[in-house]
C-alpha cells in the first residue's frame, strides 16, 4: 500500500532561478573577432554587476538579520552563500586570465 506523497512546501522558501546568459547576437560570431571581444567583456561586466548586487543584498539581509527586522533567517543565509560563491568563481575567472596571460607573455620571451 503506498500512498502518494505531496511535494514539501517550505513557506518563505522560493526557488532558486535558473543561470541565464543574456546573448543579444542571434547568430554566433567567429573568434578573436572583435565582436567576440566585446560580447566576452560585456558578459564579464555584467557578471561584476551581478556580484556586486548579491552582495549588497547579501550585506542588507544581515543587517536585518542582526538587528532583529529578518522574520526568516534562511533569506539571509541563502544570500549569504550565494554572494560567497559567486565571488569564488569570480576569484576562479580572474586567476585563470591571469594565468593565461603569464603563458603568452613566457611564449614571447
């Protein structure tokens, strides 16, 4: 005998959304053309962004949750570790540029 169960719904909770790359060019471009260039800055600036306001809403959750306003500490918790990870793989992106630009600079020496 089983009986059917019903999802778990976690008051407060919402679901986590889906990575997006917003990508404006229907068409792909060739690489190392400019317009490569500038869509890989473009998206590395908007990642800054990106980090930048999960940050800030991370620091603005705290705030509340220090101070007593947060009725659910689990937002600022979820915050918290997002802007964390997000920054890891910032931190992962930028030591990988840099490691590449050390190879090409020794490949000229």
């Amino acid at each position: 005998m089983s009986i059917p169960l019903d999802p778990i719904a976690a008051v407060g909770v919402t679901p986590l959304s889906p990575l997006s790359f917003d990508q404006t060019a229907s068409a792909p471009q060739a690489i190392g053309g400019a317009s490569g260039g500038q869509s890989f800055a473009t998206s590395l600036a908007a990642a800054v962004e990106n980090l930048q306001q999960l940050q800030s809403t991370s620091n603005g959750l705290a705030v509340q949750a220090v101070t007593g306003d947060l009725d659910d500490i689990h937002k600022a918790t979820l915050a918290s570790t997002r802007a964390g990870v997000t920054l890891d793989l910032m931190v992962a992106v930028r030591d990988r540029g840099v490691a590449a630009f050390n190879d090409v600079m020794r490949m000229q020496a």
